[in-house]
C-alpha cells in the first residue's frame, strides 16, 4: 500500500489538538493499516520521526433520519507520537 493510501485524514478535534504540544498527532487511517505501516506513511509523508503509534478501532453509531435507522461506518484511528528532536508537521501549526 502506497503512504498516500494508508494515511486517510487528520483528525482537528480539541482532544487532538491538546496532544501537539506533546508531539502527538492523530489521523484516521486504513482499516487494514498496521502500526509499522502507519509510522513509514507518517515519516514519509511529513519526513518527520515516529516514536510509537498507538490505534483504536472506532465503532459506528445509530444513526435515525425519520422512520430509518443505521450505522455510521466504523473506521480506524491512529495517535502518532514523534521524538523528541524530530520537527513537527506544518499541517498542524496553522490551526493552533
């Protein structure tokens, strides 16, 4: 799998940007993305350095719309944690 595919989104919730300050950035990833995988997309993509990734799975939820109902689709989460002499990601400075 190519870096482009692996790495879907960021995440810019309040939670996230609370862990910038740590070096710590989240993406919504692929389902089948292993963490090995995800920290060469990150170190590619950004040409940063990964110190650990840790991943969740997130589960849908019910959604209603009138007499229907559903799910949301479930999809996978991914918190990057860089090291400590490595830069940080541009994306994420503007939005601080």
């Amino acid at each position: 799998m190519a870096a482009q595919d692996i790495i879907i989104r960021p995440i810019i919730t309040e939670k996230s940007m609370d862990g910038i300050g740590m070096k710590k950035y989240t993406f919504e990833v692929a389902k089948d993305a292993t963490k090995i995988d995800i920290a060469r997309a990150v170190e590619t993509l950004f040409g940063v350095k990964v110190n650990k990734v840790n991943t969740l799975h997130v589960r849908g939820h019910m959604r209603r719309q009138g007499r229907s109902q559903g799910y949301t689709p479930s999809w996978k989460k991914a918190i990057v944690t860089l090291t400590e002499d490595s830069k940080t990601i541009e994306f994420f400075e503007g939005m601080m």
